[in-house]
C-alpha cells in the first residue's frame, strides 16, 4: 500500500513531473494505492479559499481523479484521529498529522516532498 498526501495526489493528477519516475513506477505497480479521507476536506477547502483551481467542483473532482487512478480513501477512525493528537509537535498542520498518523498505523510510506514525515519515522517517497 501507499499512501498520496494532498499534493502528490494533486501532481498525480496535473502535474506528473514533480514526482520521480521510480515513485510512479511504483504508484503503478502498487496495488491498493490511498488517500486519508482528510485529503478531501483539504482539497475542498483549498479550492473554496481559491488557492486550488479545478475543473468541475471538488466532490466531482476527487471521485474522477480517485476511480481514474483507481485510489482508495482511508477513513479517518477514532484510533487514527487520537493517535494524530498524541504525535510531538513537530509538524502543526492538522491535515498532515491525521496523513502521519494514517501512514504510521498502516504501516505505508507516503508521496509526498514534505520532510517533516520522516522525523515522525514514516517512509517517504518522492
């Protein structure tokens, strides 16, 4: 399994390069490739605050880029929701700590540029 945060998702969608062709490969040849669930709220909310442009609105956006890509979305539970609040603080966006938390209770490493990850011990691929 691996797990896309916000912006890989987003550069798997529109912009292929910002992300290396060994983590594509792999993308490719993974078979359950997902998103946390909190992903939508963050494309939702960008996109309403103007920061992120789509097509069509964010509901119908995530459920083309999703089946297109064939991406499944992980829900956010009570264990991964506590485990989000007990992280160190190390990184204070919310989004990317309910991903970490996420990452680290599936045991997946995760796309994406931020290097704040790591230091939480998560596998990160870019």
């Amino acid at each position: 399994m691996i797990l896309l945060d916000t912006c890989a998702l987003l550069w798997l969608a529109h912009d292929r390069t910002r992300i290396s062709g060994e983590t594509l490969r792999l993308i490719d040849e993974t078979p359950v490739v997902t998103i946390s669930a909190i992903t939508s709220f963050e494309v939702g909310i960008k996109y309403r605050a103007g920061k992120l442009k789509l097509p069509v609105p964010p509901s119908q956006w995530m459920a083309g880029i999703m089946e297109h890509h064939e991406i499944a979305a992980i829900d956010l539970t009570s264990e991964i929701c506590l485990r989000a609040s007990e992280l160190p603080p190390i990184h204070g966006d919310p989004c990317d700590r309910f991903i970490i938390a996420t990452a680290l209770l599936q045991n997946a490493p995760v796309v994406t540029a931020d290097k704040r990850f790591r230091q939480y011990g998560v596998d990160v691929l870019i």
